[in-house]
C-alpha cells in the first residue's frame, strides 16, 4: 500500500492503482469543465460533484489540492446556439457559465483553484500545435485552408487510455466528421478554419490563417499551462474518455509531455432506467433538481453512488435524500441539546482523528462513498441508542463522528453555505406554528387534560414532527 493508503481507478491501466502524489503533500487535478452551450444539466453536476468529493478527502488528509476545471466557452455549438438565440456567441457562453457556478454554489461544490477560459489560451494552444507540426506529429491542411490536424495515424499509441484500437469506422461513430481534408480519418482538428458566416470575433489570426481551436487541443493547453508537462490526475465523465481524452494524451504524449498519471471517469446518469437525452427528451436540469429538494438533499443523491457506477433518477429519489438528511440532522440536533454544558460538548471543527476507521478505509479504496454513507447512518443509528440510554460519553462520540464525516462529504448542514434565506424562512414559518401547538399542548398537561394533550402530540406525529420533552422545555425535530 502507498503511504497516504489511498487507491483509485485509474481508467488508462484499467486497474485499481496506489495513489502517490508527484510531489509530496502536493495534488494536481485537471477536470473537463462544462461546454457553456446550454443550461446545466444533472450529468454536469454529478461529474463536478464527483471531484469535489475527491478533492474534500485529499484535502482531509493533508494534501495541498489544486484543481483546475476549464471552460470550454468557444465550440461549434456554442455559434451555433447563438445564431437561435440571437445573442452574440461570447454573451451566450457567458450567461451558461453564470448558470453552471451557480448551480455548482447552490450544491456546496468548491470553486476551482483557477477555472480558464478556452478564448484566454490560444497562445498557449498555437504553441502545443507549433510543437507537434515541428516533431511531425501535425499538419496543415493541403487545399492551403487554416485547417490544422493531428496526424493520429502516426501515432504508435494512439487508443492507447481506451484499450483500444481505433479504426476509421469508430471514429465516425464517436461523432467525429468525414473530412475529407484528413489524412486519414483518426486524425483529429487542432486548429479550424473560420467557416463562411462566422462572427469575425469567433476568428483568431495565425500562420495557418484565420480560425479557431479544437476542442481537444484546448484542455492539453490549459492542464499543462497550470499544473506542468507531469500532473496527478485528469478527471471528467465517461462520455468524454473517447475521443475527446484520448485525444487529448495523444496530442500532449506526441508533444512530449507526461501529462496525467492518473485518469479518473465518473458514471454517467440515467434516467428512470435510461440513457439521458434530448432526442428522448427525459433531460433533467439543474433547475429541476433544485426546485424540487433542498440543496443539500440534491447534494446528497448525486453523490450517494460510486463515482463510476451509474446514478440513476427516478420518482422518489429526492424524497429519499430528503430523508436521510433529516434523520442525521434529528440526531445531531437530540446530541447536541444533550451534551450543552457537559464535558463531552463537540466544538463542531474537523477532527480526523474523529473519523470512524470504517469510514477512512471506505473513502481510501477508490473514494467508496455508498460504503461511507452506510458507516454514517450506521453511527446515527448507534448515537440515538446512546441518548435513549443516556450514555452521555458515547453521544459525544457519535456526534464528533457524524459532524466529521458530514464536513468531508460536503453535508454539514451548520455550514452558512446551506442557510439560505428561503430554507430560514420556512423553519420560522413551520417553527412558529409547531410551537403554539407546544404550548397548546402545555398548557392543556398543567390542566390535566391528557386526552388533548396527546391528541396535540398525535397529530405532530402525523405530520412527521416528534416532540421530545426535557425537564424545563419540550423541543420539535422531523422524523424523516
């Protein structure tokens, strides 16, 4: 085992791989960002959740993390979408990229080290380019267009991190076009032509002439300009591992570069069982996720699979989270009232010491979150036990446990990050009815009239609300 006792899944070797950062103490991760060319969608954040997890454990355990995650803001679709909407292309890229952070803040997602822009490094891609026509690994295009390819034929490794070997006919059915300017047709664009009707500012000027870039020329450019020739690790969805990834070590591993030690893909999302598509029209929206759940509770769902297992939505599946989130919420609530004023009160700062092991080896073979979130529930469970037996010491420990192991997964709902105005106001409008009832109920105990006392209990109970009675006061929690 490595020293930090840490595995992952490293998809080029198709194995399970000890992790050993290149430099001690020190992460590089780069992750495929979003193509700002639509609205955000479940896929987008569960990918981008996904790291965050990684990134939160890494962080946990000591590490210096910076992670890159780049936006693709200059891409065929994006003109294209512009064109409909009437916008100009760059206000277009711009208001999505708005969407995505958002979506990304809303969910507790930590913001990127650095997120560049594609339209901020064409110099650093004209030089990539440069660097690979003058190893012979690129050409111009011979009817004299600013066209610009990599030459993939010439490549002894090419298909190399999907296990593969990669014909023509699996290149056109990973979407990519007949050209017939290619040499042949795995060779791939680095750099495009301006096309007859292109906004003049979608147009960059350089030897080969008037154009723009690949869309895989983009992501090597950037991950070397802010981690190095060597980094850690090259994460994004599963979707982008062919062609887009393997493009993308052919083109950097030709020019020289070691480019990532590790490459991480999440699952992808379905759908009531299927693939998510617009042709299917069963697309879900950030939008839809977070009008229908809290936050927190879209956060929990998305990360509550595997990474490279598939997430599925279906009816209910909020609901579920919801759920969950209220039971260890219930129980951090019951912990906390018990401990006020006793030496076993938690200070509510990370501890890692305060981790169950159960929970670290779970984390560290290949970020096993399902496997942690049972250790969570399982310690929720064991902490309620000790209140109902007062065991005041084993409560304490339970509840440093839980706020530990909800502060790596991003769930601690102490956190300001999850009081939002909206999520207060409907605590103080449920609260404020909730403790007339109380007191309704109080009143009718100091009469001795039980009967209404217990109707008053049995109608909160009902509504999913317990009450729990201490010497002086009685408080409310949902039972999930």
């Amino acid at each position: 085992m490595s020293k930090l006792n840490l595995r992952l899944y490293d998809s080029r070797s198709a194995e399970l791989k000890d992790f050993e950062p290149i430099v001690a103490g020190q992460v590089g991760i780069y992750l495929c960002g979003p193509t700002v060319q639509s609205a955000p969608h479940v896929g987008h954040l569960r990918s981008a959740l996904v790291y965050d997890q990684l990134r939160r454990w890494l962080t946990a355990k000591g590490l210096n993390v910076t992670l890159i995650r780049n936006v693709t803001d200059i891409d065929d679709k994006v003109l294209a979408n512009a064109l409909v909407s009437g916008e100009t292309w760059w206000a277009l890229a711009y208001r999505f990229e708005q969407e995505f952070n958002a979506a990304y803040r809303a969910l507790a997602i930590e913001a990127p080290t650095y997120e560049p822009r594609a339209t901020a490094h064409i110099p650093e891609m004209l030089a990539l380019i440069e660097r690979l026509v003058a190893a012979g690994y690129a050409y111009q295009a011979e009817d004299g267009s600013a066209d610009v390819y990599f030459a993939a034929s010439q490549w002894a490794n090419y298909g190399e991190l999907t296990n593969q070997k990669i014909d023509a006919e699996k290149v056109l059915e990973a979407g990519e076009i007949a050209d017939p300017k290619k040499r042949d047709p795995r060779d791939f664009a680095l750099w495009k032509a301006t096309k007859p009707g292109e906004p003049e500012s979608a147009s960059w000027a350089t030897r080969f002439g008037a154009g723009r870039p690949g869309w895989h020329i983009e992501c090597s450019a950037m991950a070397t300009r802010y981690l190095g020739a060597s980094f850690d690790i090259h994460g994004g969805g599963l979707d982008l591992r062919f062609p887009h990834h393997e493009n993308e070590l052919a083109q950097s591993s030709a020019a020289g570069d070691h480019f990532a030690t590790i490459w991480l893909h999440n699952g992808l999302v379905n759908v009531g069982g299927n693939k998510m598509s617009k042709s299917l029209g069963n697309s879900i929206f950030a939008t839809d996720l977070l009008n229908a759940a809290s936050p927190i509770a879209v956060r929990y769902y998305l990360g509550s699979a595997h990474y490279r297992s598939v997430l599925d939505y279906h009816e209910g599946v909020l609901e579920e989270a919801e759920s969950a989130i209220e039971r260890i919420q219930s129980f951090i609530d019951r912990a906390a009232r018990r401990l006020t004023g006793t030496r076993f009160e938690v200070s509510g700062e990370f501890d890692f010491a305060a981790l169950p092991t159960d929970f670290i080896t779970a984390m560290d073979e290949d970020l096993s979150v399902p496997t942690a979130l049972a250790c969570l529930h399982e310690t929720v469970r064991a902490g309620n036990t000790s209140i109902d037996s007062d065991e005041v010491e084993s409560i304490g420990v339970a509840l440093a446990a839980v706020q530990a192991m909800l502060q790596v997964l991003g769930l601690n709902s102490s956190d300001a990050q999850w009081a939002t105005t909206a999520d207060t106001k409907t605590f103080n409008a449920l609260d404020v009815i909730v403790q007339g009832l109380i007191a309704e109920r109080n009143t009718a105990r100091v009469a001795k009239d039980f009967a209404r006392a217990d109707a008053i209990r049995d109608q909160l109970q009902q509504a999913g609300i317990t009450l729990e009675d201490a010497a002086d006061s009685t408080h409310w929690s949902t039972n999930g």
